[in-house]
C-alpha cells in the first residue's frame, strides 16, 4: 500500500513544557486517509500509539513530548474526526468491525513503512491492540496495553457480573439506540458531558490536561462526527450477540499471543478495575507483565504522562529487538 503524506506541519503548545513540533500527515491504508501525527527522531525504534474513545491522536501529545529520543507515530483512527469514514457509513459491523479496524493497523505499519514497531495502546486502541496480537504478533516487537482489559475476559465479566462490570459501563447498552446517543453528545450540553467523563475519571483531582481535554470534547459539532466512533461499540455487540460474527473472534483468541505483553494500569480506573483486568493474560495465552500506577484513573496519558512515558521508554527497553 503507497502512503502519501500532506505539507503540514503543526507547533503544538503544551502548558508544562513549552513547544514540541508534531508533523501532521495524511496517509491511506486500507482505503482510509488516516491523519497521523508524527514527532521524535525518525531514525529511532518506532512506537505506534493507539487511542481510545472518545479520545484522539492529540491525546498522546503530552506523552509524544517526553519522548523525542524515539519515532512516535498516533493515527487518528477509523470514522474519528481528521481520518475518512467508509463511504456509506454502514450500521452494524460492516466497517467498524474488528477485524476491519485491525486490518487498519496492519495496513498503516506497512505504509508509514515500521518494522516491528513497539504498540502502545489504550482504551478502545487497546481492544484492538489485543486483537492485533492475536492475529499478526509477528508485525509488532512488543504490546504495552494500557488501561484496557482483554476483550474476552472484559465480556466474560459483564456477563456474570463478575465485580459489577455491567454497571462499571452503563453507555455501552445506550450506545446500542441508533442515533440518540451521537445526536444528543453533539450539543453543547451533550459536549459538556462528554468533558465531565473525563474529568470525573482522573484518580488524582486537577491533574488531568483540561485544555486538551477541550480541545478532543471540541471536535464533536455535529452528530455525524461521532456517529462513527460510537458505531465501534455497535459493531463489537453486533459481533458477540451474532453466532456467525463471533464464532471467527473467539477462534483468533484460542491463537496464543507470541509477542512480550505489558500491561500499565492506572489503578483508580472505576470503569476497568484492576480486579477483572489482570486475568487477561489466561485469554491472551501468555505471560503478561503488570505495572500498576497507583492514584492513576483511566485516561493515562491526560492525567499521569511523565509516568506513562516512562513506562513506554521501559518496555521498548526490554523489547525482543
């Protein structure tokens, strides 16, 4: 696949640390226009970043900024603002699937030309970095999944309430209602719920990056701009409540991954808790590292990016060359 990249350049003033420069580029793969953003050295071990919902490849950038001595790429994925939809936006799991969502990453690894990047990846990111490890472990040197529990092992735990997760994600039901849920988000008074999800979820009060977390709140203007990325939600329950959908999903998991696993938590996630997430390693079939960041809530790199930075300089450091 030929990427191609647009003459954008963009200086990116983050409060803490002064100027960073974060190269901005269009790339196709998989037949979407990705916006990627770029920053560090080129000639250094790459780190492919991911991100969740609703979240975007900005939320990386306090992160991007602590690390310059490495190649950091963050995509804006699939259906998010800056990056193309499918054409006709279909319901359901044609387009938002998972394996179309993973088949992006393959993809965007062989344009953006990595070799066996590092896969940092958080969230919604992070299901699909688990995914992508079961399918194509030999593309990555190693997984960091950060505050995201292993798929089979999160269903599993909704559905025998184990620890209350059913309760612990009570929009996912009500991403369920086509149109609502995206229409009513894209006010102002649905933008202002949107940013008090994040803010009510930081483990350490005041520490998370609030203007940024405007900026991310701020993308959503209209209905079709989140349409998308609440289509993921509707596309993986399409896929575990249909035989024919899940049958495929549940064979890849049975596939062992083969690459290092790390998984960096913060510890005051009350949506993943701790609990539930460290059994992912029996669903992943491997051995999984654990690196707890205790007064950390879920969006790591908003609130906690010096200790996220860190761990990510760690993995790479012990990373299978």
């Amino acid at each position: 696949m030929q990427s191609f990249r647009a003459q954008v350049a963009i200086l990116v003033v983050w409060e803490d640390q002064g100027k960073h420069l974060i190269q901005h580029s269009v790339v196709e793969a998989n037949g979407i226009e990705f916006r990627v953003a770029e920053a560090g050295d080129p000639g250094a071990p790459a780190v492919l970043l991911l991100h969740g919902f609703p979240e975007g490849s900005m939320s990386w950038g306090p992160v991007m900024e602590r690390l310059p001595g490495l190649h950091l790429l963050a995509p804006d994925l699939r259906g998010y603002p800056g990056t193309s939809r499918p054409a006709r936006e279909p319901r359901g799991s044609n387009g938002y699937d998972v394996f179309a969502l993973t088949d992006d990453i393959r993809a965007l690894i062989e344009a953006l030309g990595l070799v066996r990047p590092l896969l940092v990846a958080h969230d919604w990111g992070g299901a699909l970095g688990w995914i992508f490890a079961h399918r194509f472990s030999p593309l990555i040197r190693k997984l960091v999944i950060v505050n995201c529990t292993h798929p089979r092992t999160l269903v599993r735990a909704a559905v025998h309430n184990q620890d209350w997760q059913p309760f612990r994600i009570p929009w996912v039901p009500i991403f369920e209602i086509p149109w609502v849920p995206e229409a009513m988000l894209s006010t102002r008074l649905g933008r202002a719920t949107l940013r008090f999800s994040f803010t009510i979820r930081e483990g350490r009060k005041g520490a998370m990056n609030r203007v940024l977390v405007d900026e991310l709140v701020g993308r959503f203007q209209h209905a079709r701009d989140l349409a998308p990325p609440i289509d993921w939600y509707r596309a993986m329950v399409a896929t575990h409540l249909l035989r024919k959908r899940r049958a495929p999903l549940y064979a890849l998991y049975d596939q062992p991954i083969s690459v290092p696993v790390t998984m960096v938590w913060g510890m005051k996630d009350g949506a993943l808790p701790a609990k539930i997430a460290m059994r992912s390693g029996a669903d992943a079939g491997c051995e999984v590292e654990w690196r707890p960041l205790p007064g950390v809530g879920h969006f790591v790199s908003l609130e906690a990016p010096d200790e996220l930075a860190a761990e990510i300089d760690r993995a790479l450091a012990s990373a299978p060359a």
